[in-house]
C-alpha cells in the first residue's frame, strides 16, 4: 500500500462469504459516491481472534496511509461501535445496515458512528452488483441474520432477525452476473437453511434453489454455503440427487460431535442427525463431499465429549474442516459456563485440525487418476467440483471451466493436465 490519492476504494474483508459480498456492494457505492483515498474495513465478530486482527489491521493501515478516509463496518462496528469509534485511526463507523445504503457514502458525515439497532431491521434489499475482483466465482446474499441463539455466538446482535431476499431479486442477481461472464455462483447468507418463511407464499431454500437453476440455465455451477443438516427440505433434497450444476460439495454447521455439547450450545440437531444427514446424502450422490465447521473446547467439554467430535469426523467422512478454538464472546451464555483451559483448546483444535488434514489426504488421493472439471481461480490454479484445489501447470483464463485429468497430488493441492 501507498499513500498515493486514488479514486478505487481500497477493501479489507475479514470472515464470511456474505461479507465478501457486501464489501463489493459498498465498493460500488463508495465508486459512485466519487470517494477518493478511502479504505473500507469489513469486520467479523465470530472470535475475539478475529476482532484483534481487525483492529491490528485499522492500526497499520493508518500508519501505511496517513491521509486516507478510513471508514469501519460489519460485525464488529456493529456489536460495539463505540470501541471502534473511539480509535484515533478510525473517520467512520457504519453499521452493517448502513453500509449497504448509498446514501451512507456521499458527504462526510454528520457522525462519526452512524449504526442503527440492527434488531431493528425487517427487510433485506437485494443489491445488484456487477462482479467482484477475483473474477473467478460470484457470492449472492439470498439471507440475511439469524433468528437461532446459539450459546456461543454473538454474530445475531451484528446481522439482525433473519430475512430472506426475494427470489425475483436472486435470479435477478444471478442473470446478471452470468452475463458478466461468471461461470460459479455461491449462495450465500448467515442462515440460508431459514431462508423463505417471511416471503409471499413462504418458499423453502430448495424451492428457490430449483426456480433459480431453471430460470437461469446457462448457469454451468453452482455452491451452497453453510448449512444446517437438520433443516434440509424436500426440493433441496431432490436437488441433491439430481441436479449435476449443484456442485458436490455441501459445507455443514456442526460445531460438535458430542450431544451434551450440541444441547449446551443450544443447537438444533444431535450426533446422530449429522450422520444420517451425510449417510443420506451419499446414497442419492455418492461423490458428494463434505466441510464442516467445529468449535474445539466447548465450556465443559471433557476429553471424552472431544473425543465424540474427533470421531464425528470419520462417522459423517468430512473433508473440508474449518476449526476454530472457542473463544468467549461477552454477553452470551457460554462465556459464563465453566471454561475449559485456554491451552487445552488449542491443542484439541490442532487435534482436529490434524485430523482434518488426514481426511483431505484421503480425499485428494482418491481423485487422482479421474477427470474433473475445473473454475480456474488465478494462473494455473483452480478448484474442482469438489472443491479441492488443483494446478493445471499452464495459467489459464480465471474464471474459465474446463475439464482435466488428476495426475497427483503435491504440497496438499492436486495437480492435473487439462483435456
């Protein structure tokens, strides 16, 4: 970075597909709004890890460009916008409603917080944007926040009750960006498996998946983000099993194997639903894929409640794993529940994190000698439909499909020979 005035918007995204898309939303607005020398920070507040990096991140940021705007949001801004407000470093901060209204970037504000009670909120607007920087796939928000109370999560004070974007606007969204030249789309949201019951005529998240896929077939692929296993309904379903453009790879929201812990986070689904949602899957498609995410050292978690966890991961045969070590967020349940030892979570995380790593090993081994298709990401390097990463050893046009044959695997990526 350099402190050179410049008419782009410069954008700082941390956490979640759905903050990737929002930061292409205020960059548009920022672009139309004529700002010059600002730079976007787009907060996360699922860790305390999270939030640190962020404000590390607005710190040397203002020392790397000593006369930029340096404009706040997300989750974080939104949960405690005071905090943030008070960093000298910081010009603005928006809340995550107020970041996607284009009002919000014109003249320089009134005041410096500008965050409304996101409780509030009843609507979500569905925000056409063109593309986003990667060129590679496309992310669009389908939902928005979250009606569950999860004991652990603080993310529902920062998105709001839950909503749903209409499916006139989704398809909308997804035409576009086919015609800008997109080839994979995610849907995204903080709860997509909620989508639909505040919309006309109450449409399940599989029957907006189906309409979508009809209205735009020249859509070659498409991902779903997050899901929760117990709430999958039956055009979801069939889509599952019949549809070749839902790519095979399906991301879960687990966060434990062990029921005490399940019920003590307060989710909706046991040890046994996870593995007979990943049982059913397999059966209607059998190369389908998993990721999931876990949450190691759960307030009263024994060794014996991680060791659940750690084999839920051979049971449901997950691949992907994203895991995090619990992190107490102030005003939830869980940070008042017996904690468990500080580094007795990080070793249990690297347990299952190595774990993890020994199921995408498996993984990437048992492609090797198949033919897969392709999204090239950048240069030579792309992902499969089952969302392993592959080099084609020739840089090809990003955001481009192609099939190719699996010759190896090298440094933890496949390698391949395009056809």
């Amino acid at each position: 970075m350099s402190d050179t005035v410049t008419n782009e918007p410069e954008i700082v995204t941390f956490g979640c597909r759905l903050n990737t898309y929002e930061s292409e939303v205020m960059r548009t607005h920022a672009r139309n709004a004529g700002l010059e020398d600002v730079v976007i920070v787009n907060t996360c507040a699922v860790t305390s890890e999270a939030e640190r990096q962020a404000r590390q991140t607005i710190r040397k940021l203002r020392r790397e460009r000593p006369n930029a705007r340096i404009v706040v949001t997300g989750c974080a801004a939104q949960i405690d916008p005071q905090r943030y407000g008070a960093m000298p470093e910081v010009d603005q901060v928006l809340g995550n409603q107020e970041k996607l209204q284009p009002e919000s970037w014109g003249l320089a504000p009134a005041e410096k917080v500008l965050v409304n009670d996101i409780m509030s909120v009843k609507e979500t607007a569905g925000h056409l944007i063109g593309g986003f920087e990667d060129r590679a796939r496309a992310f669009v928000q389908v939902q928005q926040g979250c009606d569950h109370r999860c004991t652990f999560c603080i993310i529902p004070y920062g998105r709001g009750p839950s909503r749903s974007v209409p499916i006139g606007a989704v398809v909308e969204q997804v035409q576009a960006l086919v015609k800008a030249g997109y080839n994979e789309v995610v849907l995204s949201g903080v709860d997509i498996t909620s989508f639909g019951p505040d919309l006309p005529g109450t449409p399940t998240l599989g029957q907006m998946v189906r309409r979508l896929l009809a209205l735009v077939p020249e859509l070659p692929r498409l991902r779903l983000s997050s899901l929760d296993c117990i709430e999958i309904d039956d055009d979801l379903w069939r889509l599952i099993e019949t549809e070749p453009r839902l790519m095979p790879h399906l991301h879960l929201s687990l966060q434990a194997g062990d029921d005490m812990i399940l019920k003590r986070m307060k989710r909706r689904h046991s040890r046994a639903d996870a593995i007979a949602f990943c049982e059913r899957v397999r059966a209607l498609r059998p190369d389908m894929v998993f990721g999931a995410d876990f949450i190691a050292g759960f307030p009263t978690e024994t060794d014996e409640m991680f060791e659940n966890t750690l084999r839920l991961v051979g049971e449901c045969g997950l691949t992907w794993l994203h895991v995090f070590p619990y992190s107490p967020r102030p005003g939830t349940p869980a940070a008042r529940m017996p904690q468990v030892d500080g580094g007795l979570r990080k070793e249990r995380a690297a347990r299952l994190r190595a774990r993890g790593a020994e199921a995408e090993a498996r993984t990437l081994a048992s492609l090797v000698g198949r033919e897969v298709s392709v999204l090239v990401e950048k240069d030579d390097l792309g992902r499969t439909q089952h969302f392993a990463e592959i080099r084609l050893g020739t840089p090809r046009p990003p955001g481009s499909v192609l099939r190719a044959t699996v010759t190896g695997v090298a440094g933890g990526a496949l390698t391949g020979t395009p056809l």
